[in-house]
C-alpha cells in the first residue's frame, strides 16, 4: 500500500511489462486484474463440456503516456472471429439506436443517392441497412464470415475482411472515398490500433466525416462496469485517447457526443486535418472534463479494484442467501460481458439454473467455464425462477419492459452493474 495516499499501489513488475499498442511505451501500471477466463464468446456445444479449455490472464494496463487502457494480445482477432455468436439485429433497443443515428447523419451531412457509407464491423447489416432504405450506398467490412453472410441475406454489401490500410486501399480503388465512415463499438476489438486508423484516413474523401462509437472509460471506472473488460475487448478508450490516436494519423476530432448506450458511451466525430469542418466546443469541453476526472493521472485508477471486488462479494451474497432460502435463480442474456462476471465471480449452474437469450445461434450451447446452459426466452415462462439476474444489465429497460409479466408469479431481478440492485418488475 501507498502509505501516504492509502491506497494499492498499481505499478505492474517489470518482467510482467509490455507495451502501449499505440505509443510504445512500457506499461507500468494496473487498472484491474480479473485473473484468467476463457474467451467471453467461446460458447460450447454439449459434446465440448469434457474438453480442456484455455483461459487467458484478463489484466488491464494504462499507458503513462498515452493513457490508453488495454489488455495484452493473447489470441489473433482471427480466432476470435472466424466464427461469432454475436449478431446486433437480436437487441430492439439497439436497432432503434442505429435507425435514430441514420437519419441524423444523413441529415447533418446531407448525403444522398451519390453518398457512399462504409461500415466497419458491420456485424449483420443491422445499421446499413437505414441507409439502404434511405438510397444511399454502402459497404459493410466485417471480419466474422458466418455474421457477414446474415448482413448478405438482408441485402448489405459486406466484404469479409479485417480492416487496416491495405483493405483501405483495396475499396478506394474499386468503390472509391467514403463520405461517412462508421465505426461502432469495434474500435476496441483492434490489436493494430494505428494500421486501423490510418486505413480510415486513407479511405476518407477530403471533406468525409468518421463517427466512433465507443463505452466511455470514465463510466467504466465511476460504475464499476469491470464486465465490459474481455479478451476480445483489447483496449478501452478515452475521448483523450482517440484524439492522439487520429492526430497520429492526420486526422481530428470535430466533435463528440455523449450516448447512454453500454453503459455511457461517446460518439465521436472525425476529419482530415486541413478540412473544412468546424471543431464543436463540445470537445474541448469532454477533454476538461477527462482531465477533471483525473483520466491522465495515474490517482484516478487507484480504487477500481477495490471497489469491484466489493461488488463481486455483494452479488454473491445475494444469491448464496436466496438458494439457502431454496429460491431458483436463472440468467438473462448470454453477452459477452456476461461471461466476465460470471467467470470472475465463480457463479455457475450450483447459482443458476440456466440462462436465456433471444439469439437462436446460442440455444443449446453453455457458457464458457461456467458451463451454464443456454436456452430460449421461452424456458422462464416453463420454470418461473424467483430471480432472474440480468446479464446484459446495459439493457435493463429494453429487458424489463419485455419480461414484466414475470411478476405475476413474483419474479424479481437482479442487476449486477452499476450496484447490485433488487427490482420488482410490478414496481419498474
């Protein structure tokens, strides 16, 4: 412990050191450590239950430099996502997020039939395929084969590739400079950080606009959302980090909104250097706030892990009181982050019976290292658990509007994050 300022001291030891993905420098200090997990999206088939997994140190760092928060690379992005079970169109919320967003864009940049969008990790065509409907032209670049053939299906031109300068150049010179570049929550599924950014300059036309959309570091921190931290998560992002990320490739931040979305999230909008856009105050405002909130000072990550480990054993003892009690407890949503809590907390089928999610690719499967099964939403109605703990909680409202009806027989849930909380869904 630091004696004078009472708190862990979160140096990192040396032979445990790497280096920022983005400026290079060691890392010499720790945000969390949640100890070893398996890959938050390695669902198992029955027949896999007997099989050895592999579990990865889950340990964040924070550049002193750059203040870019960010595991190790332990697996390439194509183990990753050669095959996901993640498909976007299965949450309504975030489906009417990306319809709210289309029609804004288009409006605030005035695009048109002659516009050209690209998305990258455009996962099935979920938000391309507004600007479809709108007559603007598009192109989705997604990684995962099995996602993209779904966003082919509904109609969306999706090329399977991982995005980077080459690739960049590649739709430059076969479709030419995207007017708008998209980029939702994928910013932090990138090992090469720079090659990713200087791709987006590289297929911006002179006058484009990029919006990112990524969960705010700041709202992480203050609300103990240490779930969003995986392995496939490889950085977690400041509006700071992304304005030295994009300087570093000659491009700015023009301006930034703050979302509700995952928890608390920034929209970010970016151009070339040079261009014609006005920078919003908006930016400079969120950069003083980060520096308010001590976002570039090492003090501002000392009790993260302190309070999340409090939180861990809050949420135990609520569900070790409730089976004493011999109520039954089932799950909601299989989300990546999902996975996180449970593997870290030890919460497996000796708390929850299973759980449940709308995405039919994942019915019949189990969780990774917890091994709790998977079934359709349909299987509360046939158990009517006492509890359900809500692990998608970014989605608490979307979801309790839906499964209000379980408090007919007195069904309450369970939100873990940001504190854990009790709700009775005749009282939301």
């Amino acid at each position: 412990m630091d004696a004078q300022a009472g708190r862990t001291d979160l140096s990192v030891s040396t032979k445990d050191a790497c280096r920022c993905r983005h400026c290079g420098t060691p890392l010499r200090y720790s945000l969390i450590d949640l100890g070893m997990s398996p890959l938050c999206e390695s669902f198992l088939t029955k027949d896999q239950l007997g099989d050895p997994e592999t579990y990865y140190p889950l340990h964040v760092r924070v550049c002193d430099s750059c203040w870019l928060a960010q595991l190790p690379q332990f697996v390439s992005p194509d183990h990753i996502f050669s095959e996901y079970a993640y498909f976007s169109s299965f949450s309504t919320s975030w489906v009417a997020h990306a319809g709210r967003y289309c029609a804004m864009i288009k409006s605030r940049l005035g695009l048109g039939p002659d516009s050209f969008v690209v998305e990258l990790g455009s996962n099935d065509g979920y938000l391309l395929r507004h600007f479809l409907d709108l007559g603007i032209g598009v192109l989705g670049v997604e990684p995962a084969a099995n996602v993209a053939e779904a966003a082919r299906k509904a109609g969306v031109p999706s090329l399977v590739a991982f995005f980077g300068s080459e690739v960049a150049r590649q739709i430059a010179v076969e479709r030419g400079r995207a007017d708008l570049i998209v980029a939702n929550n994928v910013l932090a599924q990138v090992p090469d950080l720079n090659d990713f950014v200087a791709g987006i300059s590289l297929l911006l036309a002179p006058e484009g606009v990029v919006t990112i959309e990524v969960p705010h570091l700041e709202r992480l921190i203050a609300e103990n959302q240490f779930d969003t931290i995986y392995h496939e998560h490889f950085s977690y992002f400041s509006l700071g980090t992304i304005n030295r990320l994009a300087a570093a490739q000659g491009l700015m931040v023009i301006d930034v909104e703050k979302l509700p979305s995952h928890g608390g999230s920034l929209r970010v909008y970016l151009a070339h250097q040079g261009s014609q856009h006005p920078i919003s105050m908006r930016v400079g405002n969120v950069l003083t706030e980060e520096r308010h909130a001590g976002l570039e000072s090492v003090a501002a990550y000392s009790d993260f892990t302190t309070r999340v480990q409090h939180l861990k054993r809050e949420l135990l003892a609520v569900l070790i009181k409730a089976k004493e009690q011999g109520k039954r407890i089932c799950g909601y949503g299989a989300p990546g982050k999902g996975n996180t809590l449970l593997n870290y907390a030890g919460i497996g089928p000796d708390f929850l019976d299973f759980t449940v999610d709308r995405n039919p690719y994942k019915h019949g499967r189990y969780t990774p290292g917890m091994h709790i099964p998977i079934l359709p939403v349909e299987a509360l109605d046939k158990a009517k658990p006492d509890y359900i703990l809500v692990l998608p909680w970014n989605l608490k409202t979307e979801i309790l509007e839906q499964m209000g009806f379980v408090g007919a027989w007195g069904a309450k849930f369970i939100v873990p994050i940001p504190e854990v909380s009790i709700i009775h869904p005749q009282k939301y």
